[in-house]
C-alpha cells in the first residue's frame, strides 16, 4: 500500500506541494470574495458565476495557443513568475473604483496565464516523482486543494464578514506572493524539459497528436466533459443561497479530499480501471435531490456526497499518463487541465443562464442529467473498445494502444503499448 510520507522524502515535492497550496488558498478566498462583490453590486447569477469560474473560459484559448511552452520553460521562474502575475492581477481587482468589464478583463488575463501554469506545474511533478508514483502524488496534491478549498471557504466567509468582500480579495492576493516566494526559494532550477522554439504551431501539432488516440480521447473527455458540468452545477451556489454558499463549498472541497484519499492510499489497481465510471456518475447523481430543493442540512450532504465523486479524476489521469509519451508529458497535463478548466467556465456559463431564466436549483438539476448521459455514453463507448480488443491507434498516437477500459491499464512506470 503507497505511503504518503516517503513522498515528503522526494526531493523537491514538498516545496511543490506548498507552493500549490497556497496557490489554491489564495485562488479561493479571493474567488468567493470576488464573486460574492460581483454578486452584490449587480444581482446577476450569471456574472458572479462568472466572477468565480469565468478565468477557465480563458484556458481554452491558452490550451490551443500557449502549451507548446510547458516543456520548454524552466519550471522555477515560470511558476514563480506566474504566482507575482496572480498576486499583481488580484490586488488589482481589490481597486473599488474598478468597473465591472475591467474586472472581467483581469479575469481573462489571468485565465490565460492559468492554462501555461498547470502544464509546467503537472509536468515538474511528473519530472520529481517517478510513474508508479503519479497517482499517489496527484492523490496528495489533490487532498491539499480540498483542505485548501475547505479552509480557504470558510475563511473568506469569515474575512467577508469581517472585511467585506474586497478584504477577501487583498487577502488572496497575499498568498499569491508567498507562493511565489515558495517556488523561487524552495524549488531547484531545471532545465526545460523538451527543446524548440514555442509556437502556436507547435501547440496545435502536440494537441493534434495526443488527441488522434481513440483512447486518449475518452481519457480527456471523461476528465473535462462530466467534471465541469458538475462545476457548473457548484457555480450557483452563491445565488442559490448567498449566506451559506462559503459552506457548501467548504463542504464540497470536503467530500474531495474524502475521495482523493480514498483512491489514492486504498483503491487496489486490479479495480481501477473498474471503479473509473462508476466513480464518476456519483458526481451527478446527488444532485438531481437538489429537485425537491433541500433544506440546509441535506444540501451540504448531498454536496459533500457529490464531490466524493472528484476521485476518479485521479483514475482517470492514471489512465492517460499510461497513453502518454514521457516527452510530451507537460503538455498533455496542461492540455488535461486546460480543458478542464475551459469546460467549467462554460459550464458556468451555461448555469448562470439557466439559472438567469429558471432558477439555481433548476440549472443544477439540469447539469448534472448532462453530466450522467456523458459519463453513461463514455463508459459505453470504453467498453465497446475493450470488447473490440483491437488497438487504437491513430497515425500519430505514438504507438499507444488501449488495452481496455474494462480492467486496469498498465503500471503507471510500464510503457504504453
């Protein structure tokens, strides 16, 4: 059984691990005081969802033009370069005389941001920890953004309260600088992991090419399509219930980390391949109570239920790093949570619309119907590949194959085949 401590022992994973930690604390108190200022000065659902989730949408564009750079950056200077951007860009957003479209406009700067820092982030630590210990280290990183989620939600109701909304935001702005004085003084300076130039070519070639395996394919859908609806589904917490939204978030982050330790220190690998689905239709299900709109009690369990759900995220990451060649392995997990990251800002998009014309608890019943028909068609579609047992490969798949969905894929450490 994988043990979380001998991680701690890895060169280098601790100070990653901190710097994004207080990336993720800064991110949520400053996003539920930045959502909750929006919400307050314009009574729009769609806004101040779009004031929490919105920056995503910015990851789409970043993830088609600016991964090529992943693996060609230095890994230190670029998280720690991306952290003071952060921490500049939400000080800014504090300003009380700042319109609304300039608010947005910082949003959208730091999204594209977003979409080079989780690549060079992912693919140091896929460098730091060897294969067979991906899933575990994805499992504590994990964990730290749901303590983070729950501590950074709770604080920033607390500071909301206390400070007003704006004083949420300063405060995140403050972690922001001391994740990046974490990466410059913790973190050893790398070279680059791939050579070249970086271009808007060169993104567009290495997306073409992880996305031509039928398998990888079903990989990065199962990680973005399902997961951002349910996103979208928590982005209407604020005007489903204003006063008790930093809870329901807090119990969310909860039921994650309940999950990411469930799977990553106890879920057996014969049964991973297995539980991928299944796993994730409990994203959604719960939800649908949201119907019968619940009394307080019953919605914070329904959310923390719900999140336990996150932890096939993990599983489904395994899977793909077993498709992936260790070259591009930057770039496929900045791809992995760049569209991630899209497909929750237009999930909650999609919400506040619906929510703008219905109702919170009407939007949030609809997505997660959308999230489960995804995860059902997706789970279907893997199965009829392992029934097939042909290889999938595409004409730049790199030689990865699908050994079936139906059972564990291979040791993370064994290549593809």
């Amino acid at each position: 059984m994988p043990r979380y401590r001998a991680l701690f022992r890895t060169p280098e994973f601790t100070p990653l691990f901190l710097t994004g930690a207080a990336h993720n604390a800064a991110q949520t108190i400053a996003g539920l005081g930045l959502a909750t200022l929006v919400f307050r000065e314009t009574g729009s659902p769609l806004l101040s969802a779009l004031a929490l989730f919105g920056p995503s949408l910015a990851q789409l564009v970043g993830a088609t033009t600016l991964l090529s750079a992943a693996d060609r950056l230095p890994p230190r200077a670029t998280i720690a370069g991306l952290a003071l951007f952060f921490a500049l860009g939400t000080a800014v957003l504090a300003i009380p005389t700042l319109p609304t479209w300039a608010v947005f406009a910082v949003l959208l700067a730091e999204g594209l941001a977003a979409s080079l820092g989780g690549g060079v982030r992912y693919g140091l630590l896929n460098e730091i920890l060897p294969r067979e210990k991906y899933l575990i280290g994805r499992s504590v990183t994990n964990m730290a953004v749901g303590i983070c989620q729950i501590g950074g939600f709770v604080t920033g109701g607390v500071l909301i309260a206390l400070l007003a909304p704006r004083g949420a935001v300063l405060v995140g702005a403050g972690l922001y600088l001391a994740a990046a004085l974490l990466a410059r003084l913790g973190l050893t300076g790398r070279p680059p992991r791939a050579t070249g130039r970086a271009s808007v070519a060169e993104t567009w070639r290495t997306n073409r090419r992880l996305l031509s395996s039928p398998a990888r394919r079903r990989c990065y859908l199962a990680l973005w399509v399902p997961n951002g609806l349910i996103v979208g589904c928590e982005s209407l917490f604020v005007p489903y219930d204003p006063e008790r939204a930093g809870l329901l978030f807090a119990c969310g982050a909860l039921g994650m980390l309940v999950g990411d330790v469930t799977v990553g220190r106890f879920v057996p690998a014969r049964l991973r391949g297995r539980l991928r689905f299944p796993l994730q239709a409990l994203l959604a299900a719960p939800f649908l109570l949201f119907v019968l709109d619940p009394a307080p009690p019953l919605a914070f369990l329904v959310v923390t239920v719900s999140a336990v759900g996150y932890g096939a995220s993990l599983l489904h990451q395994e899977r793909l790093m077993a498709l992936v060649p260790e070259a591009s392995s930057g770039h496929a997990l900045g791809l992995h949570s760049s569209g991630m990251l899209a497909l929750q800002g237009v999930s909650a998009t999609l919400a506040g619309t619906l929510a703008q014309f219905t109702s919170p608890r009407t939007g949030m019943v609809l997505l997660a119907l959308a999230s489960l028909t995804v995860t059902f068609l997706l789970a279907r579609a893997d199965r009829g590949a392992a029934a097939g047992k042909a290889p999938e490969t595409g004409p730049e798949s790199d030689g990865a194959a699908d050994p079936g969905a139906g059972r564990a894929g291979p040791p993370l450490g064994a290549p593809a085949q």
